[in-house]
C-alpha cells in the first residue's frame, strides 16, 4: 500500500488566507494525499502565568488561523483531490473543524488531556494521534478515550518533539513496537528533515502515513527553527521509492531501541504539555515553578 504524506501547514501561513491556499496547492503537486492545519488561540492555549514569564508567546497571536479560513482552505483542498484536516487546540474547536475536516489530528501536546480526546472522538471522523514525549501508558490512555468517544477510525504517530530531530533520535523502531502493543496503523511525524529517515520509516518500518511539516519559501514563521521541507526537498522523497538501504533489516541509526519512551532532549517539552485540568500549557508543577521565579 502506497504510503500517505501530509503536509502540515503549522503557522507557516501568516494568517493570510492566499498564503493558505497556496499551501493547499503545493501540498497537491509535491504527492500529498492531505494538508494539515492548526486551529488555536493562544490565550486559551498557555496559561496566564506561562504568557507572562514568555513574552515571545503573546506574539503568538500572529500565528492564529482565522477559524473563518476553514472552509475556503477544505474547498481549496477537496478541489485538489487532498483531504482537509487540522488539529483543535480548544474544545470549541472541534465543532468549528468539524464541517470542514475529513479527519482530526491530535497534537503530542495534548495527549493528556483526555476530555479533549474524547470531544475529538464524539466527532465521528477519523482521528490521527502523535505520540511524542509519550509513555506507553500514556498513550494506552489516550487512544482508550478516543475510542471511548466514538472515533470510527484511529492511527498513530510516532514522532519525536524535538525541533529539528536528529536522525539518530528518530528511534524509528518505536512504529513497530505500537503497531503490536495497539493493533492500529502507526505512521511517522517527521521532524529530522532527512531523506533517508523518511525512507527508512517506509521502507522498513512499513509507515503507512507520513506528516511532515512544509513551508513555501523559507519566509514561514517555523522554517527558522529547522524542522521545515521545503517543496522541492520533500516531491523528492515522495517521488523516490524505497532503496535498497531503506529496506535492509539491517539495524541503523535512525532505528533506535524500539522502546517507547520520552527522548532524553525532550524533557523540557513534557514539562510544557497540556495540563488535564484545565488544557492550558504548562503542566501545574511547571506553573508553580514559573509563578515562583516571577515572586522571586
């Protein structure tokens, strides 16, 4: 089965829906099969304390896709043959995406919020679900409210949240080992930017889905931080079957132990997951430490 790339948009698009739309168009003559955006307001994404120890996440607000683009982007996409999908990152999102998506995308970030997952699954569409940061029990989690919500359909994604992700983190083997513990399809959230992992992860892992993320030109918000294709380098790999090195069950680099489990570099970032509480980011503990820092 040909595997499925998605081109996950972010906050490349500057809030300019022409930009977006030129997104949807490139995602289709580069072999996409979907484009992916992202649904969030930052003050009901971070926590007051996290906006006023981080000046930089106000700016944030630069970033919001307007919820009214959803329908020109899903147009956009379903008259290009690609599926529209997007993550919600508040849960009146879910009912503003729900129209317009062919299926939701659940960021890594929020995999602990579970009225979240099941607000997604009561949507009926097909869920996607990254796993980064992540224990196997907290996925375990995870995918029990999905289901529990009514999701009709349910994959994975392994990734690393790790901005750009070296290859040797990719720890690629780690498909496998959900694909047995869940019996569900498990794909690939590229983060490295390496045509060989993305190759390894089909060709021997079997990835049926690939979310890479795209920008246009090297102008988007996120292309600085590295962990961004551009259109040429990724109609490349998508064009290019397998090699024989992809394929070989010979262990590499990139494969990694197997074991799912947080990364070593991605400690900080389990810190500033959602809180189940409230759905705010950070966690509690590191708002307790921020809130102190600032009475110091």
């Amino acid at each position: 089965m040909r595997t499925r790339f998605v081109a996950e948009v972010s906050s490349n698009h500057a809030r300019s829906l022409e930009r977006g739309l030129r997104f949807v168009d490139v995602a289709a003559e580069v072999g996409c099969a979907a484009v992916k955006f992202q649904q969030f307001k930052i003050d009901e994404l971070f926590a007051p304390e996290a906006l006023r120890a981080n000046p930089a996440l106000r700016r944030r607000r630069e970033w919001e896709l307007p919820e009214e683009f959803n329908a020109d982007l899903a147009r956009r996409a379903h008259a290009q043959g690609l599926e529209y999908s997007s993550t919600p990152f508040y849960l009146d999102a879910v009912g503003v995406l729900a129209p317009h998506v062919d299926f939701f995308k659940v960021a890594s970030y929020q995999i602990l919020w579970l009225d979240l997952l099941r607000e997604v699954g009561r949507a009926r569409k097909p869920v996607v679900l990254a796993t980064g940061m992540a224990t196997l029990d907290e996925v375990r989690g995870a995918v029990d409210a999905i289901v529990a919500g009514g999701a009709p359909e349910l994959t994975l994604l392994h990734c690393v949240s790790l901005y750009p992700t070296l290859p040797e983190e990719a720890n690629l083997a780690a498909i496998d080992t959900l694909r047995r513990t869940f019996d569900l399809p498990v794909g690939w959230s590229d983060h490295t930017v390496s045509p060989e992992v993305v190759q390894r992860a089909i060709g021997r892992w079997e990835a049926p889905l690939v979310e890479f993320h795209l920008d246009l030109d090297g102008a988007g918000e996120e292309y600085v931080a590295g962990h961004c294709w551009l259109p040429e380098e990724i109609a490349a790999v998508i064009a290019e079957p397998p090699s024989e090195q992809a394929l070989s069950s010979e262990p590499q680099t990139c494969d990694g132990s197997g074991e799912k489990r947080p990364a070593a570099g991605e400690d900080h970032e389990r810190r500033w997951r959602t809180d189940p509480s409230d759905g705010l980011r950070p966690l509690l503990e590191t708002r307790r430490g921020l809130a102190a820092e600032e009475a110091a």
